[in-house]
C-alpha cells in the first residue's frame, strides 16, 4: 500500500472507560481505568507526556485500527501520531491528517491539552503536510467563534475545513479562504473530498460526526451517515497508514470540579440525568455496530490478518 500501512485492521482498544464493546475481531485491549481521570476531557501537557511514555511502551509496531473510546479522548491521536512518526522516521510533509468530526478540534484551551484543542499541535507535526477536518456542522467555525479558533494552522496553509451548512469565511479576512469549504450537504462534501487527500494518510473518526439517528452521542451531532464514513474510507483505503476512532459513549462523573465546570459548559450529558445509565447501554449497542461496520469495510478495502484476543493490564 502506497500509505506503507500493514494490511491488518484488527482493532487495538485503548481502554480508558470501557465503553468501546467487544467487536469479535480478535481485539487487542490496553486496561487504561487508571488514567482516565487524569486524561479524560482533557490535561496539562505534563501527564500527557507522562502518559505517552506509558502507552508508547505497550504499542505494537504492527497495529490495526486503535479505538480510543469516548470522544473525551480524542487527544489521544496526537499521541499516535507523535509514535507513528518516530517508528516509521516520517520524513517532512509525507503525510495527510485526515479528521472525520464534527466539531473542529482547532478550539483554544488554557490547561494544557484537550480533545477540542489537539488539532493545533498535530498540523505542527513536521511529517503532516495538512489536516483536513471533515463534517464540521457545529458553530465552532463560525463568525460568533472565530477567536476561539487557533490562527496558527491556517497561517502556515496547514488546515482545511470541510462544512456542511455552516461557514468559516472569515479566514477569508486572513487571506485564507480557500482552506475553509462549505457544502449544502454531506453527499456534496463527500463527493468533492474524494480526490482530496495526498499519498499517505492516517484517518481519524469521531463517531460525532454521524447523525443521532445513526448513532447518538454525548456530544452535539453531525448530518453524516454511516454511508458517508464508508465513502471516506474507501477513497483513503490504498493511502491509509493508521486508523483511530472515538465517539463511543460513557458516563463519568469527575473528581475534578474543573473538569465538572468545563463538560457542562461544552453541553455533555451526564450521568445524573433521569434515567442516563439505561440509554448509554443502549447507545452504546448502536456504536458496537457501527465499529464493526467500519472494521469491516477497513478489512475489505486493505486486507486484514487473524489475531489472538488479549488484554495488557
């Protein structure tokens, strides 16, 4: 494969709140609970590294598709990315990021580290030679939003935002309109992503982009189908060196009153909602499948290997 990705996507789950299911794949499962606290939602950039350190050790060098589990921890691709480059020596620009997400990732955040603010640091990643964030149908790229949004990325025409229903012309004041694209619809932005990205690619999938109706979320949703994930997977398949995806659903309620503060303020749900435990179980059914159905489609489109199920505590 062009991308130099192993034709193996059997899933490695790096398990901080049990939430990604069984998928029946012959998984791979990292017992990470104990951090969960201390990473979750976000951290400062010293227990991310600590945390690098300690996932780094357990990696395999041959890994399939990594789930990370909820999208609490979508900052957790900049760390695979930062191990994906080092084991493979990624020369300068060889790669493209690309984000399936609803919401940018590109946000500002004072403490450190957090899933809505990771993006910044990966399109500063010498091997990456552009991110592109697609689906975005949050506010978060629009006008009311643009301060919150970090400048850096875009000034180095690293950054692309693809949209469906809602605008960042903004960049346009910065001379940058060409890397913000809205569509009308997902079927349009899909289509006019096909031929997009470059000849190496690591995709990363964050299940909130998909509708409610496919699969609910935690977080506020996106207007993808599951149709439209299997369209970006198969025109990236032949270039794929890496796969991850969150988005599945947990409750936790945190120690931190930090932490407590800044996920009311993004509008998660929590546990202490009428009846929350019950429809998180049944939510998280609906993720189960949909993670198989990507599995598979990974597989189909670019080989897979059998593998033994095991657990690293």
């Amino acid at each position: 494969m062009s991308g130099s990705c192993p034709p193996d996507f059997v899933p490695l789950i790096l398990d901080f709140d049990a939430s990604v299911l069984p998928l029946g794949r012959g998984e791979t499962r990292f017992d990470l609970g104990g951090w969960q606290e201390a990473v979750r939602f976000g951290c400062g950039h010293r227990t991310f590294a600590r945390l690098e350190d300690h996932i780094g050790s357990m990696l395999p060098r041959e890994r399939g598709c990594v789930f990370l589990g909820s999208g609490d921890f979508h900052h957790l691709t900049l760390l695979l990315l930062r191990r994906l480059a080092k084991e493979r020596a990624l020369p300068a620009a060889s790669m493209d990021l690309v984000v399936c997400d609803n919401h940018p990732d590109n946000m500002r955040y004072f403490f450190g580290l957090h899933c809505g603010s990771w993006v910044r640091h990966a399109a500063a990643l010498d091997c990456v030679r552009a991110v592109h964030i697609i689906g975005i149908h949050s506010p978060d790229i629009t006008l009311p939003h643009a301060w919150e949004n970090y400048l850096s990325p875009f000034v180095r025409n690293k950054l692309h935002y693809w949209s469906v229903g809602v605008s960042a012309a903004w960049l346009g004041i910065l001379g940058r309109a060409a890397l913000a694209r809205r569509f009308d619809s997902a079927d349009a932005l899909v289509s006019a992503f096909a031929s997009a990205p470059g000849e190496s690619v690591y995709l990363s999938i964050d299940k909130d982009v998909l509708s409610p109706r496919a699969a609910p979320s935690t977080w506020d949703q996106g207007v993808f189908e599951p149709e439209h994930l299997d369209a970006i997977i198969r025109a990236c398949a032949e270039r794929l060196c890496g796969v991850d995806v969150c988005g599945d659903v947990s409750h936790y309620a945190y120690r931190s009153p930090l932490k407590r503060f800044l996920s009311r303020l993004d509008g998660l749900r929590g546990p202490d909602e009428p009846g929350a435990p019950r429809l998180f179980e049944s939510m998280r059914e609906r993720h189960r499948e949909i993670n198989q159905r990507l599995l598979s489609l990974l597989s189909s489109s670019t080989g897979s290997r059998a593998a033994t199920p095991t657990t690293f505590v």
